[in-house]
C-alpha cells in the first residue's frame, strides 16, 4: 500500500445529475478499497438528481473511515465532469493547494436556456478555475468521448485523466479489472476511453 | 448498482450504507424482506430482491409501508426473522399497525429499518423518525456509518427477540448514500420453517398470540420490555466514550454526527480537551450510563440530526440527579448552538465547538477565501428540472396550455414523485399543493365539494402510477360515493422513477424480475364507475383537447390515465432514440418568437439551449434523447425531428 500524500486525503467529484457521478466514485472508491485503503464515498441520489449540481465526497485513509462529508476548504482533489460545477466546488471545498481535474463541456441550466441567469464564457471559467487552483489538468472530456461514440465515456475518460495525473495510490493495474467487473459487455470501449484519459493527462 | 457479494466472510468490501444493512439482515439470518421503494432507503430492497434464489428468501417491493410492516410482522409471528424497510415518511404511513405491534410483541426477529432525510434532500419535510419510538415505548439503534449499519442491523434481531418486541433501526440520507469499508461476517446456512403457532400458554398471554388484548395488561409489559431494554442498553458495547477521564466540553451524538464531532475535535486539535459520547441505543435512554458520563464535564454539547431527541431525554434525567450534582451547562439546539432544522455539517459541529472551546477557526487561507467570496455570483443557479424526454413535461405543458385556454383559475393538487418538481419552473409551476403520498387527490376532494360556496375553480389532482396503488385508491372512491368534482390526472410512467426505477403492482413484475399478475389501473379505475380517459402525453394536441373538454364538461370525478413510460426506463431498455432533433438556425426568429423564445425560456427541456452568439435555439446533442416534443411546440416550425436509424 503506498503512502498517501495526505491523511485524509479528499476528493470532490463534481457533476450535474445524470452525467455519472455515482458510477465514477464508486469505480474510483472500489480500486482504493482493494488496495487496502479505507474509503468513505458520500453521493447526492435521488430528486436533487434532476438536473441538479452533485458532488461526491471521496475521503481516503490508511487507518480509517471518515464521514461522508469534507469540510469547506478541505479537498485536496477536484474532479469534475462539467466546468461550471468545477467552479463551484472549488469556491466551497478549494484551497491554495488542490489539484483540478476538469471537463470543458458546459451543461447548460434551466435558469441559463430561460435567461435568467448568464453561464461565463468558458475561457474566463478556466482561467478562475486556475486561479482557485495549485495545477490544473483540462480535459475535453465529452469531445473524446463523442469521438469513441457516446458522450456517456466522459466519466471514464475523466477516470484515466485522474490515475495518468498521479494524485491518488492507484495505477492502470488497479482499475483495469474494476472496469472488466463492471462493464463485462463494453470492457473494450471503457478501456479505451480510459487509455484517451490516461494519455490526455499525459501519460 | 446495488449489489453484495454473498460469500467471503472475513474479506473488506466497499458497501453503500443500504447495502450493509441488507448485509446485516442476511448475516442475523431473515428469510423474508418487504418495503416499499424511498428516497435514503430504496437500496435495501434493491440489494435484497437481487439476492433472493441464492439465499432462499423472499423480498418484495410492498404496496405500501403499511403493507410491508404487517407482512413482515406475519412472518415474524411465523418464526421467521423479518425485516421491512422504509423511508421516514414511510413509518407515518406504517404508524398504526406500528403501535398495535408493539403491544403483541413478535414471534421471531423482527426489525424495522427507517431512513429518515435531513436536510429534505429527496423528501417533502424533514422529520425526525426517533420520536414515534418514544411515543410507541419501542427499542431505537442509531447507526453511523456502513460498518456499523451491519452490525447494529444484526444486533437488532437479536435484541428483538430478546426483548420479544419489533426493534426500530434507524439511518439518515448521509449513511444509507455513503459508501464505507465493511468487513463481512458469516451468512447462516440455516434451513427455515415456518409455522404460525396455534397453541398459547394461557397464563403467559404475552407469548405467541398476537392479539393487542388484555389490553391494559399488554400496555404494562410493553413497558417492562422497554425496561429491559433500557438494562440491555446500559452494557451495550454500541454505546463508547473517547477522550480524556475529564474533559473540558463533553459532547453527547449520535448517528452520522459521530463523525463530524470526531473530525472537529480533531480539526481543532482538541483531542485532550474535548470528550464525545457516541450513544447508538437513544431510546430507551441507558441512564446510568448517561450519568457517568455527565460526571466527566460540567458543559454538555448535543449533537444529533434533526430534534433535540437525546438533549431533552438527557436534560430530564439530568432534573433528576441527585440535589449534590454539580450545575450542568446544556448547550445545543435549545441553546441555538446547533440549528434546529436543516441538515448538520462538519462546517457547522467545528465552529460550534471552536466558539464553546473560545479558540479560533479558518477553514482555509483568508486571501484565498476572499478572492472566492467575490466568484459565487458568477456561477450559474442549478434548479431541478424534469429529465430530457421525461413525458410528465408533456403532461405539464398540456395542463398549463389547457388551464389557460380554459380560463378559469384552475389549477393542480399534486404529492410526491418526480411530478413533485412540477411545483418549480420545470413543470411550469402548476402545482400548487404538495403533501403527503396520495394527498393531491385528497385534497382535491374536499376543493371539488365546494361548489355551495361560490367555488368554481376546476381542480385537477395529479398522481404517479406506483402513487396510485400506494395511497390514492381510497381518495379516488370517496370522490366517486361523495359526489366531489376534479379530474384526477395519473401518471402512468410504469415505473417508481424518483428511487430508481422498481417495479409496482402496475408494472406486472416483481421486486426479484418475476412475471406476475398486471393491475390493470385502468380497469380498477372503471370498476368504479368513474369516467376513464387514456392519453399519450406526446399526443400534446389531443391531450390538451382531451383535457378542455373534460374541463367543460359538469361536475363528478373524472380519471385521465397520462400512459407513456419513463424515458430513463425505455432508453435503458431500447439503448436507441426515437428522433434525431436539431433546430433549422433559419426558420428560428430567436428572441422575436412567442413570450421571447418559447422554446428555451418557458419550455425548458434541458436538451434544449439557446446560444447566445448566434441567438437561436439550439439542441444539446450530449443531453437530447431526441424525444421530439419540442418540435411538436415550437410556433414556426424550426425544430425538425426525424426517426431515427435504428
């Protein structure tokens, strides 16, 4: 078991309902717990679900679990499947030192199709989100991912951007039989898009 | 996803909080398993119902909490260990069979699990389920995390049957949503038999008939075994102290606030300070014990989700101490030290105890903070909307179209359900009361009666199909026999959609995937004598004509059946979209088309946008599940659906 940069260690995945946050972090809490770790995965399920902004809390710890949710100011990860959502945990959870992981692809809100609110241009987005931020790894996410056929990769895509960055105890080794478990018919396509992440956060 | 592996006793496995209590059930050996599907507790049947050849038991997705309770409850009296399952509202509903058990006592194992929902997050109240044990003189295990929540929802048969009374476990949103580390324990390879015994010992009628009576008689040993309980909880090992012999601050919690008190003092570095009593029995409360423990501080801190539940039962005992006792300082929701409402936080639990503790707090670096202060208002809000292709948005739309057409201030009574989400923007804010399972037609029925007082409002009740079968069947005959006037709108999706999809009684299909007979909800309905219509909600013209002309027509309790399936349910099954959508950027006038832009702006399907640069709607292709309604909406003809290649 490698020794974790930090006890606990703290990750945000963010999202919007129905983009597959609950999937990411149970694939990502479920390598951890095999090799060792103690993992709390805390998820938003049900109505807020809709269409809403979701976030889960992924704590990492060589000794024990801790509760569901991190502390304001105190993630060490960000993940996040939509830039916007980004922003917004890294407003509540960031600090001077967390390390972003981001989708560029926004998913626009009821309240900015309607008019009655304004979704920033998404260059300033990534240029706030790098200000927030220690290091920031950009991955067109959804792009890939309708390359490889279906927008629903971007989670996988986002999940091998997340191991080639090296921020957590885990290698291609660990995941690779999470996602033969979990997609025995499609392992070929998730393997791919896990590879494209892989290669996106430059490995 | 919920799933368990059902062998390797001894291995560590990451278990949704739902899954380890079903985990839990298994190892105390149940051989039957009912509930009815509810945001925080679904998951337990989920993992129970997919599990059932293999372990030999039987689960079911239950008409209602009532139902499951009592069915479980005949089990049990069975000599068969049971457990049904609810969310909080789910025990109002199971309340009266509740408090009529609790005075026969059971015959084996008997749990009822209760997930209650801080914070509101999938619910249309806050409630705190620990109340209705006080006031049902029941035993209350609170646990705190998955480890837990499988050894506590062992324990609990055993004490159940040790006690010989139904043991309430109960869970929060944040412990049945958390996925934990849990080491598994044995599962029993024990063969069950079932046998209701018909013989009972006449000088010891509280063992096995399970009648309420001798009533008075009855109402005395339910207090007794609560006495009991109260011995048992005394020694529990469930219940333990960290910290220092005396501490500065001691905090009393429970449940998932165990954690966010464990990590503040930690935070805080407080640790030789600070002290925190973990009570996982709360009712009854173990005095005694409480007692020792208040010796160790003079301040007292209450950390619990959602009443002051164990803070008023500690502050009664502690009126009772002895009159020598030295001056206990309460601090907690009483104290406005801890919100009363709400979901708690570890934000919340750290500030507290840094103000009580008189040491200062910065959850990061000030620049930092500042800087972030100033970019919250650049996010955009993220109100909840109806799914992309989601056919109650049709629904909405033709009941806001038919109502305005209609002219004379009606409008809908609505409960719980995806539909729930029509009191906001995206089901164009039509409904406009909200309540309990079932309660829209209710409701209606007492609106519907008023016509001798000048009300001449239509009233249009709406309720999903599971709904329906769960609550609403009493509410629809009594609008039938008393004559009420509303159009009652059933929204037969064919599916429990907002919890993930299980099948009802309407669906043909059992919780385990088992064909099974098919409530035809449309002949229950006629077998009343009430007027029936069906619509397809994506016919949008018909049913905005269908819904007119029942407006107009006179009085009595009309029934349209809103039939077409979940999107999430046929995309999960077909894999295909009906439609390919775009928008013609030529034939679209943008800003200049209705109200401003009818499509994006009052429509507001999240597969639809607006861009900005070019001002014209626009389809999000990563979103659209190319339902095509919109293009049956758009004035001008510019959104084009055609059919898509298979």
């Amino acid at each position: 078991m490698k020794k974790l940069s930090k006890e606990p260690l703290n990750m945000i995945i963010a999202g919007v309902g129905g983009q597959g946050n609950v999937l990411l972090s149970f694939l990502i809490g479920k390598a951890l717990v095999q090799n060792g770790y103690f993992v709390s995965v805390g998820d938003t399920y049900g109505a807020s679900q809709r269409g809403g902004s979701v976030a889960s809390h992924v704590r990492i710890s060589e000794h024990t679990c801790y509760g569901s949710l991190i502390p304001s100011g105190h993630a060490d990860v960000i993940l996040s499947l939509e830039p916007a959502e980004t922003l917004r945990m890294l407003c509540r959870f960031g600090n001077p030192d967390v390390v972003t992981i981001t989708n560029t692809r926004p998913i626009y809100s009821s309240d900015v199709t309607s008019g009655n609110d304004v979704y920033p241009k998404i260059d300033e987005l990534l240029k706030l989100i790098e200000k927030l931020s220690a290091e920031v790894i950009v991955i067109k996410a959804t792009d890939e991912a309708f390359k490889l056929g279906n927008p629903i990769f971007a989670n996988v895509i986002l999940i091998g951007a997340l191991i080639g960055s090296g921020v957590l105890p885990l290698d291609k080794k660990s995941l690779e039989p999470i996602l033969q478990e979990n997609f025995p018919k499609e392992f070929d396509a998730n393997m791919a898009a896990f590879n494209t992440g892989m290669k996106l956060a430059g490995h | 996803m919920a799933s368990i592996e059902l062998e390797a006793p001894g291995t560590t496995q990451l278990l949704l909080g739902n899954e380890a209590i079903a985990r839990g059930a298994l190892e105390a050996g149940i051989g039957f398993a009912a509930s009815y599907p509810g945001t925080p507790a679904s998951e337990i049947m989920d993992t129970l119902s997919s599990i059932t050849k293999k372990m030999g038991i039987h689960a079911e997705w239950s008409v209602n909490e009532k139902v499951a309770l009592e069915a479980a409850a005949g089990a049990s009296f069975a000599g068969i260990r049971a457990i049904a399952s609810m969310k909080q509202n789910g025990i109002n509903v199971a309340s009266d069979f509740l408090i009529n058990l609790a005075m026969t006592g059971i015959g084996k194992g008997l749990v009822a699990v209760v997930a209650d929902d801080p914070g509101a997050i999938s619910s249309t109240n806050e409630q705190d389920s620990r109340n209705i044990c006080k006031w049902m003189n029941l035993p209350l295990l609170e646990v705190s995390n998955a480890q837990d929540a499988k050894d506590i929802t062992k324990w609990a048969f055993d004490l159940s049957e040790e006690l010989d009374t139904i043991c309430i476990v109960r869970s929060v949103n944040r412990i049945g949503h958390t996925r934990g580390n849990v080491e598994l324990g044995k599962l029993p390879k024990s063969k069950h038999r079932a046998y209701f015994p018909i013989i009972w010992d006449m000088f010891k009628p509280t063992k096995s008939k399970f009648t309420t009576g001798p009533f008075i008689e009855l109402h005395k040993v339910l207090l007794q075994k609560l006495a009991k309980a109260e011995e048992e909880f005394e020694v529990s090992p469930y219940n333990y102290y960290t910290g220092p012999e005396k501490a500065e601050l001691l905090i009393i919690t429970s449940g998932a606030c165990t954690h966010y008190c464990t990590e503040a003092v930690k935070e805080l570095k407080l640790e030789d300070n600070v002290g925190i009593f973990k009570l996982t029995t709360t009712w009854p409360l173990p005095e005694k014990l409480v007692s020792k423990q208040l010796s160790r501080s003079q301040k007292v801190l209450f950390v619990e989700e959602s009443d002051p539940f164990i803070e008023r039962s500690v502050m009664e005992l502690a009126a009772n101490l002895p009159p020598d006792s030295p001056r206990l300082v309460f601090y907690g929701k009483r104290s406005r030290h801890i919100p009363l409402y709400g979901e708690l936080h570890p934000d919340i639990v750290i500030n507290t105890i840094a103000n009580l503790m008189g040491v200062t707090y910065l959850a990061r670096d000030i620049t930092y903070e500042k800087e972030v202060n100033e970019l919250y208002r650049v996010i955009p809000g993220r109100t909840l909307n109806l799914c992309p292709g989601c056919p109650h948005r049709a629904t909405f739309w033709a009941v806001k179209n038919a109502l305005q057409l209609d002219g004379r201030d009606g409008f809908v009574c609505g409960d719980i359900g995806c539909y729930s989400l029509g009191f906001a923007a995206g089901g164009y804010y039509q409904l406009r009361t909200m309540h309990a399972m079932g309660s829209g037609i209710g409701v209606a029925n007492g609106l519907g009666s008023l016509s001798r007082f000048g009300f001449e409002q239509p009233v249009i009740a709406m309720v999903g199909d599971s709904t329906f079968l769960h609550a609403a069947i009493p509410a629809l005959i009594n609008g039938v026999y008393n004559k009420s006037n509303f159009i009652l709108l059933i929204l037969d999706n064919n599916a429990t959609a907002m919890t993930g999809f299980q099948p009802h009684p309407g669906t043909g299909m059992t919780a385990t995937g088992e064909p099974t007979f098919h409530i035809d909800i449309e002949a229950l309905c006629r077998s009343l004598g009430v007027h029936v219509e069906v619509c397809d909600p994506f016919e949008l013209k018909n049913t905005i004509d269908t819904l007119l002309r029942l407006l107009a027509e006179a009085g009595g309790a009309k029934v349209v059946i809103m039939r077409r399936e979940c999107e999430m349910v046929r995309a999960k099954r077909e894999k295909r979209f009906p439609y390919v959508v775009s928008v013609d950027p030529d034939i679209c006038i943008g800003e200049a088309c209705g109200c401003n832009r009818v499509c994006t702006r009052v429509f507001q399907c999240p597969g639809l946008i607006y861009d900005q640069e070019l001002r014209k709607a626009t389809i999000d292709e990563a979103v659209c599940t190319g339902c095509g309604l919109c293009a049956d909406i758009c004035p001008h003809g510019a959104i084009i659906k055609k059919v898509a290649e298979s």
